[in-house]
C-alpha cells in the first residue's frame, strides 16, 4: 500500500484569500510546471516543472488547515501552472480536504491526458476548464498542444454529471470572432454539467514577467478588449442559455 504522507510535488506560490477562483473565499494553490505554452500566459514563472517549491501533500494541507474557519463556506482550489501534470500530488491534496469537509475545485487548461489524471478530475468538486478555443488549429497556435484532452475531461464531466466552469479568454485577433465565439457557444448548449461560462478579456499584467526571464513577449501588441467587445461577446453567450459572466 502506498505511503501517502510522502506524496510530494511542487508549489509555485498560494493565495490564502482568494475569490475569483470558484465560489467563495477559497484557498488557491498553485501548482509549479505547464505543458502548454499559451502566447498570454500571465505566470510564466510558474511553466518550468523543476522549479518552484518541493513539498508534500501531508505539508500543504497543514498549512490550508489554519484557513479552514475563514474557507469554510469557499473551499480550496488547485490551481498552476497546471495542477493534473502533478496527478498524484493533487489527488492527495484533494482527497485530504475533501476528508476535512471542504469543497475542492480543480482550475486546468485540459493539458493533461486523461490516462494520466482521471481520478482527480473524476473526483473534484468543481471543475474550472480552460478551454483555450474550440479550433483545433488555433489552439495548437495559442498554446502548442491540441485541445483533444480538455474536450475529452469536458465529455467525461458530462458522463458523471459533475459541474464545470468554462474558461476561456478573449484574445483579440485571436479568439475575439464573432463566428468562433458562436460556435464556442453553439458547443456549450449540449452540455448539461456546464454551470457557468468565464469570459475573461486579454490583459498584458504579466508581460514583465516575460521581460525578467528574457522571453520573447508576442502579444505587446495586442490590445486589450473594449467594454463594448467583452460584452457584445457575452451576449453571444446569453441569448444561448448559457450563464456567463
């Protein structure tokens, strides 16, 4: 039988008050390491899988244990980084604080294969799915990778009837279109788990990050959506069903 209490990864940072990460206050944990490489990603420090701080499941769950009174009615989630590319470490830490009462949810862009990370995404309370765009093509050139494995975790929520939240970020040039907007929400509709739809607009918060590792930022650029774009996009989403935010 496996030893848990020596299930260990690595942890980019934590956030003890967070709210924009699933419902209430929540403890947020980032995990370290990425297997996309998104052309807007915000925390490139948090993409490399041998950095960030080595410790066990045992140990992060200590730590979230001093934040239950004010995380009670929020919960915590597993963020990154990309939390399912450490499968065992997130599903020790799940299952610790699913035992403890609280509500776990798992924050992923689906860069995972399934065959690796089945049991957590089974097993999470809340699943926050980043899908990057429904276009095959245009997500292998937003991030590198296909989008086949966080349609396959959206199929298999589905087939559990477990809840989702939909992520995806309105990129202008990119994936703020109109046509590939509607057929984004077109998709949705045939998905019962999915309980809410995140339209986040582009920002360039993090390209200093970018600037401090010496990487080339390829979005400088690009700008930001305007008000009247966000919410025309929304709308897209509304007259659909489809509860966005």
């Amino acid at each position: 039988m496996p030893d848990t209490q020596s299930v260990q990864g690595r942890i980019h940072s934590v956030e003890t008050f967070g709210a924009l990460d699933g419902p209430g206050i929540r403890y947020v944990v980032f995990f370290q390491g990425c297997p996309l490489r998104c052309l807007y990603c915000h925390n490139p420090d948090a993409l490399c899988p041998t950095d960030g701080t080595v410790k066990t499941a045992e140990a992060v769950v200590r730590e979230i244990e001093r934040y239950t009174s004010f995380i009670q009615s929020g919960g915590v989630t597993l963020s990154g980084g990309e939390p399912l590319a450490q499968p065992e470490f997130a599903l020790e830490i799940l299952r610790r604080c699913q035992s403890m009462g609280l509500h776990v949810a798992v924050d992923t862009s689906g860069g995972v294969g399934l065959e690796a990370c089945r049991p957590a995404v089974e097993e999470a309370d809340l699943l926050l799915l980043d899908i990057k765009a429904l276009d095959d093509k245009l997500c292998r050139e937003l991030t590198g990778r296909s989008n086949e494995n966080a349609l396959r975790i959206l199929d298999l929520r589905e087939q559990l009837d477990r809840p989702v939240w939909i992520r995806h970020v309105l990129v202008p040039g990119y994936t703020l279109d109109t046509g590939r907007l509607t057929e984004l929400a077109d998709f949705l509709t045939g998905y019962t788990c999915v309980e809410r739809v995140e339209l986040l607009p582009f920002h360039k918060m993090g390209e200093y990050k970018w600037e401090t590792l010496g990487r080339l930022y390829l979005l400088s650029h690009t700008p930001a959506p305007t008000a009247e774009e966000t919410a025309a996009a929304k709308g897209l989403f509304l007259d659909r069903g489809l509860p966005v935010v």
